[in-house]
C-alpha cells in the first residue's frame, strides 16, 4: 500500500494556502461600484497606460502586475472623470459651433434672395437667424453631451460587471478544469473495463484515485452554480432577468436556460457520475478478496451502462457549464470538443502520477509499454482535439454566419496570444514530442510533453470561458495564478490520500495478469 510522503502532503498543503491567499486578494480588490472603476481607469492614465487602456477598454491593470501600484486619491478620480466631461464639452461645442456657421451662411443667403436695399428685411433675417442659432446651441449641445454622458455610464457600468465577474471566472475556469480533468479519468476507467482491457488493470487504481477527486470538485463547482442563481455573480448573463426580458433570443431559449432546469440538470449530472465512481470502487476493492468474478461482472455492466449516460450528460454538460455562457452561440461540435479537452487532459495526468509511483519505488508491474500505450493516448487525443478545433473553426469562420462567427472573432481579436498559443501548445509540442516511438518510452519526454498539454488545455478552457465573462479586461493576475495554485493542491491531496487507502494493485482481476505481462 502507498504511503502519502509528508513532503507531497506539504507541497499540496502550501499550494492551497497560497492559492487561498491569490482568491481573497482577487475578490478583495475587485471593483465594488463605479467610482472605483473610475479611480481604476484614472490611475492607468496616472500611470501612462493609455495604450494599454485603449487595448484593454481601460483594464483596470496590465497583464505585468500594475495592481501594486497605490491607488489615486478620491481628488485625482474626480479630476480624471472632470477632465473626461470637459473633452465631452469640447466635443459638443465645435459640432454646436458648426451649426452657428451654417446657421449664418444660410441666412445670409436668404437676405440676399430677398434684397440688397431692404434695411427692415435685412434686420427681421438677422434677428430670426441669431434666434435660430441660439435654440440650435442650446438643444445640440445639450444632446450631444446627454449622449456623451449616457455612452461613458455604461462604458462604466460595463466595466464594472466584467471586473467584478474576473475573480468568480477565474475561480470557476480553474474549479471546472480539474472536476473534468476526474471525471476524464473515470470515463477512461470505465472504457477499460467495458472493454475488458487486458494492458491496463495494473493502472486501475491510479484511475480511481483521481475519480475520487469527482466528489469535491463537483460540489465546489455546484457552489458556484448556486452562487450565480442567487446573483452572487454574472457568468451566466441568461440567469439575469433584466436581459431575458430585453434579449428576445435569449428569451426564446428560457424553457431550458432557467435557474431552476439549469441546478437540477447539474445535480443529475453529477449525481450519475458520483454515483457510478463509488460504486465501480467498491466492487473493485470486493473483487481484491472474491472468490469468483461476480464483482468484476457487476463492474462490466456498470461500466457499459454509465458510458451511455455519460455520453448524453456530457454533451449537456458542456451547453450548460461553457456553452451558454455565450447564450447567443451555438456549435454542433461543442460537446465533442470539450470530451477531447478533458479526456486528453486526464489521460495525460494518469501518466504523470504513474511515473511518479514509478520514480518511488511503488506499481512494480508497470513497465514501459504500459507508459507507451499511455503516450499514444496522450497523442491519439491530442490530434483528435486538434481535428474538432480545426473542423469548428472552419466550418464557423468559412460560412461566416454573424451568429456564430463572433465567438472566434472576438477571441482572434481580444484573446489573439491565448487563442493561438493554445492550438501550439495542444497541437504542435505534442505531435513534435510524442511522434516518435522510442520517444513515448522515456519517462523525462512524457512529462515534458504532459506539461505542455496541461497547460494548453487549462488555456483552452480559459479561452471558453473569459472572453464572455470577462471580455477585454482579462489579464493572468493573482485570482487566475491563486485558482490555479488551490485547486492544483486540492487534486493532489485528495488524489494521493485516496492512493494510500488501498492497495495499488487490483490483484484479484482476472485480466490482472495479462497486464501484469504486458509487453510489445
């Protein structure tokens, strides 16, 4: 039996500490009303940000850390925003100013139609032509800076929600990542024992140990479901009544995007999942002291059963949890493309804590062949990623429907080195790694290769989720660095205390020692 090193424990201790420590700070500094978004927008200007403020539609902060610089006073905010009403008032007066010589030509052209001696004439079209200039300031300018004003409040109040939504996304990208990343690991498992895989039982336990992470990964991110319905953020702008009743298209899908639907499909959801972990895991440690194979038949059904059910939840899954948070956007493909994501990502982290067991001493069955199959996995996934990624965006970009081509256009605009790089880290390093099969044997490339397309598919579901929640003011700060970092330690220890409690071999399955002879 594996016993959970202290070092590993503290590891995983330390990075949920400082992973709390990055959440709170994110949470703490987030705008709390407008004034604090004008006093944001007035200290990057302070700062000579002006660039990056046009870029980022005034971010509060640079992607390189612009936070730590100290705040302006409440005088310098009010100077900001005077300054801003006086280049609105500046812009008003030379249309209004435009308007007084027009106004002046044309009378001048008038009194010329009626005659160059005509003294009283000539005094009645002045008169009317000034009376006629002045009303013309007056109601030009007032509109025009009664729009300047309307525009720059909701340029604010804009701001403001994506600011505040910033910590709760980053919270939630990073929660979502690694649940998906078990629940990847269990849909595997349950692959292996539908069919009756004879190269992997010696991995089996590995692949319960990270489903077990299923259950708190699924309830924090329920938490943050229930935390939407209440209001407590805006990920999922549909949930707002206000815009349900003035967005026609999104008030034709409220049958099935509505706060009560939405809970009880995720409770279902994850219900089926949770439930089909525990029970594979119990019958997999009855069938260690079994007599006969009944645990292991139970399991085979088990697992054909909950592969149907998963197929479907997870397809809804991915249109509920990601896909509406763009609720104007639809892809066919969507489903399929989050699955890849996911499962690449999980089959990935099978092969690291695998060779990590390895390094100490522990799974002595497991020989390089098992890590090469786990590497073609790794590849085999990553190039059928790549053909869903490249198939959406094509066929998306190519017919050019308004409806479906603003996903990419804003994420190419506003995301463009996330966007990008993602398909280079999900894509081009793997392949270029892993292509070779001497290569897939040698634990230093796994890994290496392991990282990149973590990192890549962490990316990937920022790019799903940020650029509607968040839009132009997404920078990687210490909300997105602190989810990261807590969750990461809250996988591992869960997953490595899971591996302690049971022995890492599933001795008594019957295919135990086809795997435990596996070579090629």
């Amino acid at each position: 039996m594996y016993t959970f090193s202290s070092r590993l424990k503290t590891v995983a201790l330390a990075l949920m500490v400082l992973g709390l420590l990055g959440i709170g700070y994110s949470f703490f500094t987030a705008p709390k009303s407008i004034e604090d978004v004008e006093r944001m927008e007035a200290e990057n200007a302070a700062h000579g940000h002006h660039g990056d403020a046009a870029h980022h539609d005034a971010a509060p902060h640079d992607a390189h850390g612009s936070a730590t610089a100290p705040a302006p006073s409440h005088k310098e905010g009010e100077a900001h925003a005077e300054a801003a009403h006086d280049t609105t008032h500046a812009v008003a007066a030379e249309a209004v100013h435009e308007t007084h010589d027009t106004i002046h030509a044309e009378a001048a052209v008038a009194a010329g139609h009626e005659g160059h001696d005509n003294k009283t004439g000539e005094a009645v079209h002045a008169e009317e032509a000034h009376a006629a200039h002045a009303d013309a300031h007056a109601a030009h300018g007032h509109d025009d800076a009664h729009d300047a004003h309307k525009e720059h409040q909701e340029h604010l109040e804009h701001t403001l929600l994506q600011l505040q939504n910033k910590p709760w996304s980053a919270l939630y990208v990073s929660a979502l990542f690694f649940m998906l990343i078990s629940l990847g690991a269990l849909a595997f498992y349950a692959i292996q024992n539908a069919a009756q895989a004879g190269w992997s039982p010696v991995l089996f336990r590995v692949m319960e140990g990270i489903s077990s992470y299923l259950i708190p990964g699924a309830i924090i991110v329920f938490l943050i479901f229930v935390a939407g319905a209440l209001d407590m953020h805006k990920i999922w702008i549909w949930m707002d009544k206000d815009v349900v009743e003035h967005d026609h298209l999104i008030k034709a899908k409220s049958g099935y995007l509505n706060k009560v639907f939405f809970l009880v499909r995720a409770a279902i959801f994850m219900g089926g999942w949770i439930w089909y972990r525990q029970y594979s895991r119990k019958n997999s440690l009855a069938q260690d002291d079994a007599t006969d194979n009944s645990y292991y038949k139970k399991n085979f059904k088990a697992a054909a059963t909950f592969l149907v059910f998963f197929i479907i939840s997870e397809s809804m899954m991915s249109w509920d949890w990601i896909m509406s948070v763009d609720p104007h956007w639809y892809s066919t493909l969507f489903g399929w493309y989050v699955f890849a994501s996911f499962v690449v990502s999980a089959v990935t982290v099978i092969a690291m804590i695998t060779l990590y067991l390895k390094s100490v001493g522990y799974l002595e069955y497991v020989n390089t062949s098992h890590i090469h199959d786990l590497a073609k996995f790794m590849f085999g996934f990553s190039v059928f990623w790549t053909y869903l990624w490249f198939s959406q965006f094509m066929l998306i970009w190519y017919a050019d429907i308004p409806e479906e081509v603003t996903y990419f256009k804003t994420r190419i605009e506003d995301f463009n080195l996330p966007f990008f790089g993602m398909v280079v880290l999900n894509f081009v390093l793997p392949i270029l790694i892993l292509l070779n099969t001497d290569f897939k044997r040698l634990t230093w490339v796994v890994v290496l290769a392991g990282t990149i397309i973590l990192c890549g598919h962490y990316m990937d579901f920022f790019n799903m989720i940020m650029p509607a929640t968040v839009g132009k003011q997404w920078f990687i700060g210490a909300g997105e660095i602190g989810a990261l970092m807590f969750f990461m330690g809250l996988f591992i220890f869960v997953v490595f205390t899971t591996l302690t409690k049971a022995p890492l071999l599933a001795k008594r399955n019957p295919l135990i020692e086809e795997s435990k002879h596996f070579h090629y």
